[in-house]
C-alpha cells in the first residue's frame, strides 16, 4: 500500500476565541472536505485567524471523517470539474 496517496476527509472545526469587544469567548464551528495528509484548508484557516490582530485564537479542535460511499455529502457544495 502506498502512504504518499491523498484522500478527501470531512473536517469538523471549533474555534474558541476571544476578541475585545467580547472578553467571555465566541466559539465558531466550520464543517468542510479538506485532503489529508496535507490539510490544506485546515492549516489555512487556523494561519488566518492567527494573523488577525483583533481576534485571539484562544484554542481550536478538530475531527476528521474518511469519505466512504456511504457518507453523505448532502450538504456540502461541491465543483465537478
């Protein structure tokens, strides 16, 4: 078996953060299908709240999920090109 392949994943993302305009925390939740190994869309939108000076990345977590043919991708947009 090769271990250099990619595979498509379903991401379940929370975001804790704090800004100050509210000391108490917002939590923000993002599902989306990224390729692992590399997570690109992942790392990306972890770089980007990071840079912003008016947010504070207080803590993050995240599940993958294997796409199978019998997950549904129901509600996911997706492109065919």
């Amino acid at each position: 078996m090769r271990k250099d392949l990619t595979d498509a994943v379903i991401i379940d993302l929370e975001f804790r953060l704090e800004t100050s305009y509210n000391p108490y925390g917002h939590f923000v939740n993002f599902r989306f299908i990224d390729v692992v190994p590399n997570k690109t869309k992942l790392l990306r939108m972890i770089y980007d709240i990071q840079k912003n000076p008016e947010v504070d990345l207080i803590d993050y977590n995240y599940t993958e999920t294997p796409i199978t043919s019998k997950t549904s991708l129901k509600y996911f947009e997706i492109t065919r090109h």
